[in-house]
C-alpha cells in the first residue's frame, strides 16, 4: 500500500497548492497544480500490470484488444457485444485510443483520467462548503483510488454523477439529466440516478418534506425486498442490459468492513445532526447515506447487487472533511485532521492490503510483468 499512499499525498499536495493559488486569484497557477494533482494517479494507473485490478483480467484488457483488431467502430461494437456487455461511451473510448496505440496502458491513463477529473471538479464546485476540497479530494483517493483501478466503468460513471450534482443545487435539471445519460453510456445503471433530482427535491422543498423522506426511505426498503423482481422486470421489459441478471443468480453478500465504515460514518453524521443542517448540500448528503446504507442489503441477495449503493456512498467524501472543518479552532483541526486521515488510511490497508479486496495489491507495474 505504500505506493499508494506516497502517490496520494504527492496528489493532495499539489491539490492544496492549486487551492491557495485559487485562492490567491492566481487562476493559471491553480490550474497547472490541479493538472498535476489529476495526473499523477493517472501514471500510477496506466504503469500498472495486467491483473492489478481483478477487472483487467475480464473486460478492460480484452475490449481493447478487439478494438486493435476491429477495422471499424462498428465491427468494434459488434465484436466487443459477442464477448461482454460494455457500454457505447466506453467501447468508443477504447476504438479510438486503439487507432493511435496498442498500449493497454493508454486506456488505464485515460479512465482514470476521466475519473480523477470530475472527481476533483466535483471537489473544487464544493469548495466553499468543504473549506478545504483538496481534503475531500484526498479522502476519495484514500477510500475509492484502489476500488477504481476495479470497477472502472462504474466508477467513470460514478465521477460524472459527482460531478453533475452541483446541478442538483443549482436546480438546473437538464444539464443534470443530460450528464446521468452520459454516465450512462459508460455504465448503464447510472440512468436510474436521474431520480436524484426529483429525490433532492422532495427532501428540500414543502411542507410535506417529513413525510416524503419516509416515503423515499420506505421505496428504497421495498426495493431491497424486491429487488429480484425488480430486476427482472428492467431486463425483460424495459431494456436493462441482461448482464445484470447476474445480480440476481449468485449467492448474496456484503463487505463486513465497507458496512462497519458505513455505519460509523452515518452515526458521526447524526452526531452533527446533518439532517437538520442549514447547508442544503450537507442536509441531502446525509440522506443520500441512508439510502446507500439501506440499498447495501440488497448484496445480502445477490453478490455484487451492493455496488448499486455506490452512487450513493461516493457522496461520503463530501461528509468527512465536514466533520474536520467543523471545529473552530485551528488546533483542533489539525488534531481531528490526522486522526480522520490515519483512520482512513488504516481502514484502506485493511480493506485492499490485508484483504486483497479489488485486488490492487501488491501493485506491480508492466515492466514486471502479469
């Protein structure tokens, strides 16, 4: 996990030097720090060896080398449809790399680009909520980095989904939809996290909110009871890709240690009653957590249904700096800053280093082989 961590802090450190440059009006500096805050995981990823991340063994390596051999984008598409239910966005992503390289490397770089910079766009449009937003940048690098060297379609279209919440907020639901079809295209679940817009809504808006936060808890608990079914109906009536039918034909079962970081982070969050917060941000975080936490169970029915609740969990990153910035002092900031931190770093050495999860450790790069 070293590398990782080294890689990260380097990250962050040119994260919070292109914050104070922002700060200090100089745009171009900030700019160039936050290129270079981006970039550097994105290196870590594309030197990375084929199997650091158990889904470099199924579709990654093998869409892009269909796309290699594939004379056109639609012989491409039809080739990749023959083997594994990829999304457009992401097979076009890899036709287009493949007619300048043959180097897998190129396609870890990008996806990974692609995830670091929404993800840190959705950071900086939070900044002045986070105070500090190269925290809450280092905090998805801390908990989600590893888990997206995995799951890198969801984890594009869980940036995007990030990122295009200021427009929650900004109560511009067009620009909002338009990106959740775009997340879309790279992994098809995310078209159903247009209901966020409405679901923020209702928890914000009128005299009724009470009873509608129930009344969203309560659909989210009938769809961890019925969710097979629900599933079901999606594929065979309304066009969800087939693969998902998987969802419901293994075995069930959850990440004891994500669950236990879930719990903790949902109670610190009800210490600080943010469900009552002034901030609407922070208040429609907090149920986002809910819903993640109740939408988890659903793994309890089929093995890897629980990533559905990701789109969900990612907002975690948003929640945490808020429980460092909340005190005033700046002594104790910088005390709750390392023990948060250290805490976050001992949960990810267990999670990836000791369990293996994801399997991105130990890291080994192409020049040592597979």
């Amino acid at each position: 996990m070293l590398i990782y961590f080294c890689t990260f802090f380097i990250s962050f450190i040119f994260a919070y030097e292109a914050e104070l440059k922002f700060k200090k009006g100089k745009k171009k500096a900030g700019k160039f720090f936050s290129l270079l805050a981006i970039s550097i995981p994105c290196f870590l990823a594309s030197f990375r060896a084929v199997g650091v991340g158990t889904d470099t063994h199924s579709y990654i390596k093998n869409v892009f080398d269909i796309c290699l051999k594939s004379n056109d984008f639609v012989q491409a598409q039809v080739l990749v449809a023959e083997v594994s239910n990829v999304e457009f966005l992401y097979v076009l992503m890899n036709y287009v790399i493949s007619r300048f390289t043959s180097s897998v490397g190129v396609v870890y770089f990008a996806s990974q680009f692609l995830i670091q910079y929404f993800v840190y766009r959705a950071c900086y449009d939070n900044r002045f909520k986070l105070h500090k937003y190269s925290v809450a940048y280092l905090v998805f690098m801390i908990l989600f980095f590893n888990k997206s060297l995995n799951m890198t379609r969801q984890s594009i279209a869980i940036a995007i989904i990030l990122f295009s919440s200021k427009y929650l907020f900004e109560k511009k639901p067009i620009k909002y939809v338009v990106l959740c079809l775009v997340a879309s295209l790279f992994h098809q679940a995310a078209i159903f996290f247009m209901l966020l817009y409405p679901i923020n809504y209702m928890i914000n808006n009128g005299k009724m909110k009470n009873w509608i936060k129930v009344l969203i808890f309560i659909f989210a608990l009938m769809f961890v009871v019925w969710y097979d079914q629900i599933i079901m109906l999606l594929v065979t009536n309304l066009g969800l890709n087939a693969r998902y039918l998987l969802y419901i034909n293994t075995d069930g079962g959850i990440i004891k240690i994500e669950l236990l970081l879930k719990i903790i982070v949902l109670i610190v969050s009800l210490f600080y009653k943010l469900y009552n917060s002034k901030d609407i941000r922070l208040r429609t975080y907090f149920y986002f957590l809910v819903l993640d936490l109740v939408l988890y169970f659903v793994g309890l029915k089929a093995s890897y249904a629980y990533r559905f609740s990701y789109y969900f969990y990612y907002f975690t990153i948003f929640v945490i700096p808020y429980f460092i910035y909340h005190f005033k002092k700046r002594e104790n900031k910088v005390i709750i800053s390392i023990i948060v931190i250290t805490l976050l770093m001992s949960y990810s050495f267990v999670y990836y280093g000791y369990h293996r999860l994801d399997e991105t450790v130990p890291y080994r790069t192409v020049f040592q082989g597979d």
